[in-house]
C-alpha cells in the first residue's frame, strides 16, 4: 500500500516591533511534523525550516489581522517552497524506510477476566 503523507504546523516563531506593537510582525521559522502512514502503522518526522514571511501588509505596521488569518496551509506550502522537491522526497524515502523496518505484531491474549 502507498504511503499517505500528512504535514502539520506545530508552533511558529515571530519577530515584532516591540516599540510598536506585540504583533507578529515576520513569521521567521515554523517547526512541523511530517507523518507517513502505510494503512498498517505510521511514523513522523519533526523539524524545523527559516521562513521570512510578512505579516505587515505593505509594510505598514500590523494590526495582527494577517497572522490571525494565516492558513496552515499557506505555511505548509511556504514551508514546502523552502525544503524544495529534492528535500521532501528524501524526508518522504525516509519515513519511507522506517516504516518498512517497523512490524506489528497481532497477538490475541487471554482476556484478564478469563483466566
């Protein structure tokens, strides 16, 4: 069976003007998780990528709208941008490999009650 991948943002690191505002200013790194599922069992890869993404439109000072709107999306695929397709498809092989090196085992014990 082919393996399903499932990206997801865990936390984003900001700058902000603290003369200004407290604001997410500029989104400078996000750590995320990768997750390869066989149909049988899965595995994650976790890590984290240098981003530069503004959140002052026009460069004016921000309200913290444009964070508050931001998608996971839009940061998965800035994300995605900044690996590169070269570098996701060796985070894919190996998640790859670990999942094939990884077993389940299906045992029927004794149920407590029983014995």
């Amino acid at each position: 069976m082919a393996t399903t991948y499932t990206w997801k943002i865990d936390s984003l690191d900001c700058t902000a003007n603290i003369d200004i505002d407290t604001d997410c200013d500029i989104i400078t790194s996000a750590i995320w998780t990768l997750t390869g599922n066989n149909g049988t069992i899965s595995t994650s890869i976790t890590s984290k990528t240098p981003l530069n993404i503004n959140m002052e439109p026009n460069g004016e000072q921000s309200n913290n709208e444009p964070y508050l709107t931001l998608l996971e999306a839009d940061v998965i695929s800035e994300i995605q941008h900044a690996l590169g397709t070269n570098q996701i498809a060796q985070i894919e092989a190996q998640i790859d490999s670990t999942l094939n090196t990884m077993t389940v085992n299906t045992i029927t014990p004794a149920l407590p009650w029983a014995v």
